[in-house]
C-alpha cells in the first residue's frame, strides 16, 4: 500500500527564516511520481513540483528547492528566506502514475510566516 | 496551461436537497477525473475515480447512492450530493488527468448544508 507522512502539522516561522518541510512515503512500487502541493487559504491547490522516483536530482526554483532521497524514502521542501506569503498548507503526494490513478495525499503541513 | 474550471465556488443548501458541482476540463480530454473531499484542517481523501463512460469507482466508504458521479463526456465530470445533510458540510475538490498533463485540479466547492 502507498503512505505518505508529513509528521510536521505545523510550522511557524519569522520572515526571512528558512524552513523544511518533512515527507517521507513507502510504496512497494519500482516506478511513482512524488508531488508537492501549496494550498492557500482559498483553497485551490497550487502545483509545485512533480518528480519521479528514477529521477534523485535535487531540484531547486527559485526560493523553493527539493531533497529527493531514496535511501531514507524522503521528499523534502525548503523556503529559503521565507515570505509572509509563503503562509499555506502544503501537501506532499505520492502516486504510480503520472496519470489515471488517485494521488494519494499526506496530512499536510501548514506553514504560518510572521513579519 | 491545462485548465480545469469547477462550479460552483460555494453554495449554501437546505437540508435534505441535492446539489450538483460540475467539474469541466477547459483545454483537454480528460482520461480519468477524480473527486476529493476535504474537511477543515484534513487532508484531501479520495472520494471517487471515475473514466468517460464508465461508472465511477467509489472509495471505500463512500456512500455511491448519495455522491452520484456522472462523467459523460471526455471534458465534463459531475458529482451530486443527493438530500444533503450538515455532515455533508464540506470542501470538494476535482482534479482531472491525462498522461501528458499529469493532474489538474479545480478551485474547489464548499458545500454548506443548512
């Protein structure tokens, strides 16, 4: 069965502080999709990244980069430099398809930025 | 960009009344669309799994005879609460996929039952 654990369920940090955000997945697959996923209090879920698990680099975009670790079944989030709004829930997610199959979510952590 | 549009944004119901939410793939066929349900401060749980034409796959759980999920064409999911009650309460979110889009998700729906 595919879990995905984000154990943190809340974060508060000052602006300008750096912060990581935990995810850890089991899958007995060989082949699966890792996601993160900002929702903002309004709601909609906002895209961040998708890797896929044949793929270690680690990905960085601007203030936002990724630590993929097989080994330890990791895919971990950092902001550096944080920004009020940067203030949402994120959720990690995890699936065996790029499509057609359910993505299946963590808990999410929500992440508060105060000025 | 693929685009899904969800409708509608919020809507407020009597109890024991049915409410449609339409979930609708603007700038691609959709293979498979999917509907979530959040409760506050949760995480999104898989409600159903539905393909064109076909019945939907409903999750463990979910009742099928209260969330009828009819998806009817390639671009056009819809899901309907049928005699809503208040633990109906709740934010419902569609995503829509297709192998060279990966996964698309609405704006979501909350559902306030009265």
């Amino acid at each position: 069965a595919q879990k995905v654990t984000q154990a943190q369920t809340e974060i508060s940090v000052v602006e300008k502080e750096d912060v990581t955000l935990d995810c850890v997945y089991e899958t007995r697959d060989t082949t699966y999709y890792l996601f993160w996923y900002k929702q903002p209090p309004s709601g909609e879920l906002v895209f961040l990244i998708r890797r896929n698990s044949f793929d270690e680099q680690n990905e960085i975009s601007g203030r936002y980069s990724w630590n993929f670790q097989k080994s330890t079944s990791s895919f971990n989030f950092t902001i550096t430099a944080s920004q009020v709004v940067d203030s949402a829930v994120y959720f990690c997610a995890l699936s065996y398809n790029q499509a057609g199959t359910a993505l299946i979510f963590g808990k999410g952590t929500t992440l508060s930025v105060s000025s | 960009g693929a685009v899904v549009s969800q409708h509608p944004s919020w809507v407020i119901c009597k109890s024991g009344t049915s409410v449609k939410i339409e979930c609708r793939s603007l700038d691609f066929q959709a293979t498979t669309m999917f509907w979530y349900r959040q409760f506050p401060k949760q995480s999104l749980m898989l409600m159903a799994t539905s393909n064109e034409g076909s019945k939907a796959t409903y999750e463990q759980g979910v009742e099928k005879d209260k969330f009828l999920i009819n998806h009817a064409s390639l671009t056009l999911s819809t899901l309907t609460v049928t005699s809503a009650h208040p633990e109906d309460s709740s934010f419902y979110i569609c995503s829509a996929s297709k192998f060279s889009y990966g996964y698309t998700f609405g704006s979501g729906t909350r559902l306030t039952v009265v």
